[in-house]
C-alpha cells in the first residue's frame, strides 16, 4: 500500500538506470533514507549520484539483506524479482504504483506485444501538432517520476511494458489503449496466459475509457467485454458481423476510409490517402482513434507536418545501386519481423533473423514467409535452431554467428530490386547490450559497404 509520504522510511532502490535514478530523485525529496543496490559497482559518476541524494550502496551478494532492511523495494522493471516476489510482496513498490498516487492529472496509458513506442510517440507529435501541449514517460525513456517535477501538460501519454504493469496494484488513466498481445517474456511470465494478464492490468479501472484489438475481444473479463467505455480497432472487421453491443465503437478501415462504427452505422472519420507515410496502417488506426475518443473530434492532418519515428523501426537507411538497407532492429518477436516483410513487399526481401526467442516459438513464422522473402540469413547464439526452422519451411537460408558475417552473407547474393533487411524477430542480449546497439551497428555495416563498393 502507497502511503502518502515516505518520510524516515528506509527505501531500497534495485537498479541504477532510468527508473533507478527517477526513484532516487524522488525519494530524496520525500526524506528518506534511500540504499541502492546494482549489478554493478559504482563508477565515478554513480558514486556522485549516490552522495547527491544522500544513499548508500550495497551489493548484489548482500540481496537478502537488501530485502530485509528496508522497508519498500523498488525495482527497476528489467529485474525478474520473482525469487522474492512471494516472500516480500508486502514490501515491493512499482514507479507505476507511486506515479497513479502522486500524479493528480488525468494520463493516457498505452502497452502491447509491438507498436506501443510507435503509438505513443505518433499520438505525441499529434497532440503537438493541433497545439495540445504533450508529454511522454514510461518504457519510452523518460522516468514516470520525473513528470511529478514537471508543469504539467494537457495530455500526457505513459508507455507500458509488461514489466513495470507485473508488480502494479492499481492504475486508473483515462485511456488504456493495448496495441495488440502475442507471446512475447515467457522467460520471464512463464506462460502466455500470466503475460496477458500483466498486460490486462491496464483496463482495471472501471472509469477509464479503454481501447483494445477486437481479437481480444473473448479474452477480456466479461464487465469489460460488455462496458461501453470499451472500444475496439481492427484492420480487417466486417461491419455485419461485429462480437460488440450497440453502445460500443469499432474503429477500423473501409472502403478508402478509416471509419467509426456503431450500432450498424458507420461514420467515416478520415481518408487513407490523408495519413502520413510514416509506420504501419494499423498504428495510424490506433493513433487516431485515441484522439477522437479522447477529445471527440476528428484530427486535421496537415501535410505540411512532419511525423518521424525513433530509428530503428523498418528504418530506410541507405540506398545503394538499387539495393534498400532496412534496419527494423526493434523488431524483438517474429510478429514484428512479419509485419516489417509485408510492409516491403513487392520487393526480393533477404531478412536477417537472429537474437534470442524469450521462450516463444519462432518455427511457425518461417511457414508464414514462404513466398515472401528471397533468403533468410540466421545469426546470433541460435543461428542453428533458426535454420531448423527454415529448412524444415523449404526457404534458403544461410547459418552466421554474429552480425558482420550475416550483413556480409547478405549482400552476396543481392542484386537491383533487393532489401535487405534486419528484422531480428529476437531481444539483442546474444551479440549486444541493446537493440539500439544492434540497429546502430547494422547501419555502421551499410556504411562501410558502400564505401568499400566505391572504392
């Protein structure tokens, strides 16, 4: 239970990243006497950090210690704390639990398998565009904490990964909005069915405004299935054959339109030729009917404005004799690297699938490419279970173990009219610290390339 103020509590802070240094900032101004615990041992600037807001370190060999000397424990979401879960669970804070008590404003929360950072940061530059002042937080890189600092803004948007909503006792945003679920962490959720019920923690809230894929529509609890502040968004709905009562809305495409649907009347809302060029068709779904439902006005979509994503999203990098270079390194599940495909085509894709599966089954997808694609190239630690699963598909494929040899093996069989593209399908933590590092070595690759071809 979130008290009202931490004063003389002693707070345990496990992580020194983002939301580590977020927490201790806040902390700090609430008086309390604050350890932090990290996997790695302060350098010079952690240790200025820790004398800033007057807190001690100790080790990760001292974690029981940890959990029973203080009195709450906050840690970072990249964490599994599951050993100690059901041991301290009394003691166990989230970012999210303290920023839903101290925040007083009304926010929009956004999670999802994929797409979530894309949604958010599009339905941020929307706002901006029509003049509403916006924020973002959450998974996006920005600490929940830091706004509690902040003026506040008109709308604030907060993305969500399964990790910070696990340990979460309450939200209540005005809008949740889940972009899509496919299995994704069972690492770490163990099952497909634990995950999704860390991502249904979002709709808990019986006076928040929801927007969810019509697919979960017999997944969520009943009272949410039924409530009319429920709405729905599908790509390919068909408007006589729709699951929702009649005071429920379904968002979707029809005939040239993206349309609202209610009760058997459809309403058109926008041209498709009026959206911008920029991610997928389903984002843009997602991204403008938050905005109608939020301020029950249609956007005006200025092609004068500008809508960029952050890299590493089906991201043109270069192009060279006719051969695009895509770095789609975001792609950490196999439902991304298929969307990425579709995306490309007509072009003769060669896809550079590697990483590590999170405990997901990555065989169907190689079914899913036949016809697709013109070759995949498997790299990483399970280069060998990959190619498994492409020769058990009937798709060329070659075997590399790391990155530089695949990007090398790629370019060795493209010609005009070929994109090769990076869509890992897989985390980075094979080869890489992240997949920012993976994206920007792709990228550093195609630049030596075209040098070395120029020569």
């Amino acid at each position: 239970m979130i008290t009202s103020q931490f004063r003389d509590k002693k707070v345990g802070i496990w992580g020194l990243g983002t939301v580590g240094i977020s927490a201790l900032n806040f902390f700090y101004q609430q008086q309390a006497y604050i350890q932090v615990m990290d996997h790695q041992v302060p350098d010079e600037k952690s240790i200025k950090l820790l004398e800033k807001y007057q807190a001690t370190y100790i080790s990760q060999e001292q974690v029981s210690l940890f959990w029973e000397s203080n009195d709450y424990i906050l840690a970072s979401p990249g964490i599994d704390i599951r050993a100690y879960g059901h041991i301290y669970k009394d003691k166990i804070i989230t970012e999210l639990d303290i920023f839903e008590h101290y925040y007083k404003h009304p926010y929009i929360a956004v999670t999802g398998s994929i797409g979530k950072t894309s949604v958010v940061t599009l339905l941020d530059t929307l706002f901006n565009h029509h003049n509403i002042q916006s924020q973002t937080a959450g998974n996006i890189g920005r600490g929940m904490l830091d706004l509690l600092n902040l003026q506040r803004s008109e709308q604030t948007i907060l993305e969500l990964s399964s990790f910070q909503l696990e340990y979460t006792k309450y939200i209540s945003p005005k809008l949740s909005v889940i972009t899509n679920i496919f299995e994704n962490h069972l690492d770490r959720h163990d099952t497909f069915v634990s995950y999704k019920i860390a991502k249904f923690k979002i709709l808990q809230s019986p006076s928040t405004q929801k927007l969810i894929p019509l697919e979960l529509w017999q997944d969520v609890p009943y009272p949410i299935q039924q409530d009319p502040r429920t709405h729905f968004f599908s790509l390919n709905a068909r408007p006589n054959t729709l699951p929702i009562n009649k005071t429920q809305k379904l968002y979707t495409y029809y005939q040239d339109h993206l349309v609202c649907i209610q009760d058997g009347v459809i309403c058109p809302i926008i041209p498709v030729k009026d959206l911008p060029q920029v991610s997928f068709a389903l984002n843009w779904l997602i991204v403008i009917a938050s905005y109608v439902i939020l301020l029950q006005k249609i956007p005006q979509l200025n092609q004068n404005h500008s809508y960029t994503l952050p890299n590493n999203r089906c991201q043109l990098v270069r192009e060279y004799k006719g051969i695009s270079f895509y770095n789609d390194s975001k792609s950490t599940i196999m439902e991304s690297t298929l969307m990425a495909i579709d995306s490309l085509q007509p072009q003769k894709i060669i896809v550079l699938i590697g990483g590590l599966s999170k405990g997901a089954n990555r065989a169907p997808f190689f079914r899913a490419f036949q016809s697709k694609i013109l070759r995949v190239i498997c790299f990483g630690r399970e280069a060998d279970t990959l190619a498994s699963y492409a020769q058990q598909a009937n798709l060329n494929f070659d075997v590399c173990y790391d990155l530089r040899t695949a990007f090398s093996t790629a370019c060795s069989y493209a010609t005009a009219g070929t994109a090769i593209l990076l869509s890992p399908g897989g985390s980075s933590y094979d080869l890489f610290k992240n997949y920012t590092e993976r994206g920007q070595q792709f990228c550093e690759l195609v630049t030596d390339y075209i040098i070395s071809q120029t020569k």
